[in-house]
C-alpha cells in the first residue's frame, strides 16, 4: 500500500469534480485520480477504484453494493449526494468502510420548490390556466398568503429555510418538533409546538 492516501473518482460525468477548486482541495490529503466518463460495467468500476482507500461517489457512479468486498483497502465513500440508498450501508458498516454524504445543502431549492406550489394552490394557477386556455375569463377570488398561518412540522435544514420564506412574505409560523427550547425558537424565529394540538389551527401545512 502508498503511504499516500489513495482517493479515487470513478466516473465524474456529467461533470462535478473535474476543473474545480475541489482538486487543490483534496491534494494535501492524498493522490486523485479522477476519471471523466462512466464506467461500463461492475468490474470496470472495480477496476478503477482498486487500490484506493477513499472513493468519492459523484453522479456518474453511485451504487456500491458486493463490489465493495472486492475492494480490501478501501475505508471510506464520500458521496456528492443526500441520499445513501444506493450504497449497502449495512455492508459498509460489515467491512469496516464509512459512508458519508451531504445532507440539507438542497434545502433552499426544496424549500423553494413547496413555496411554488403553495403560490399555485393558493392562486388557482392550474385552473385559472385552463380556464383561460379555454376562452373564460373567471372571476374566481384567490387566496392571500400573507398573514396566514404556516404550520411546518419539523424544524431541520428544510423546515428552517420554510420558515425563513414565511415570515419573508408575512405569514405568521409555527412549527411542530421533537425537542423545542428557546434557543431552537431563536434560530428558527417562530413558535414552537412538541404537542399535534397545533392540527387545530386553521393553516397551511408543511412537513419536511
């Protein structure tokens, strides 16, 4: 074995490694090697990846399933992604490999993505659309978000940046959690609830 670290890409396509500062990063921990298209087949894949005790899943390779016992030396998957679905963690827990991943850094765009279809709920935007596509002007009221309760259950990455949009636009927040304190108060900036008696207000909500 090198007394360099050994850090394998093994298939950054479509790219998110190659070209980017992430490389310098890495270079003080070890040696990269990196490669730009995807593997073909499981025992490419191996191949590829043989020798290094860190591999680093991007989108091009994400599954690691009996191919990890193929691999004595390897001790560590970092994956570019939330989930871990795809990577038999029970088997990695087995052999004695860490699996890390990156979870909540797509908050904002989820958190984004719910208030979008809470806009189109509350503007009737499938109806009006197909009401206009068909040569009716309807007068039908929408619905004001501001000033509306919003009930998120669950105060994590997602749940916070929901909250954060909320009061952005004059909702008024509560959300439901485990462990609520002042502190957790503080940072999310709204009332907290660790009781369902907040079902019984009339608002939006939102799980996360």
């Amino acid at each position: 074995m090198s007394e360099r670290v050994q850090i394998v890409v093994p298939g950054d396509n479509p790219i998110q490694i190659a070209g980017s500062p992430h490389l310098q990063r890495l270079a003080p921990y070890g040696d990269v090697t990196l490669f730009e298209d995807t593997p073909q087949s499981a025992d490419e894949k191996v191949a590829r990846a043989e020798g290094a005790q860190i591999i680093i899943n991007t989108r091009g390779v994400v599954t690691w399933r009996e191919e990890m016992r193929r691999l004595p030396e390897l001790k560590m998957i970092a994956t570019c992604s939330i989930g871990t679905d795809m990577i038999d963690l029970a088997l990695a827990k087995e052999l004695g490999i860490v699996v890390s991943n990156q979870p909540g850094r797509t908050a904002p765009v989820v958190a984004e993505h719910m208030f979008g279809l809470m806009f189109a709920l509350s503007k009737r935007a499938y109806f009006q659309t197909a009401e206009l596509k068909a040569g009716r002007w309807t007068r039908e009221m929408n619905t004001m978000l501001q000033g509306k309760v919003l009930g998120v259950v669950g105060t994590g990455p997602i749940g916070a940046e929901m909250a954060r949009l909320g009061r952005a636009i004059g909702m008024e927040v509560i959300a439901w959690t485990f462990n609520p304190s002042p502190e957790r108060a503080a940072d999310t900036g709204c009332a907290l609830w660790n009781s369902t008696s907040c079902c019984r207000w009339r608002m939006w909500s939102v799980c996360t």
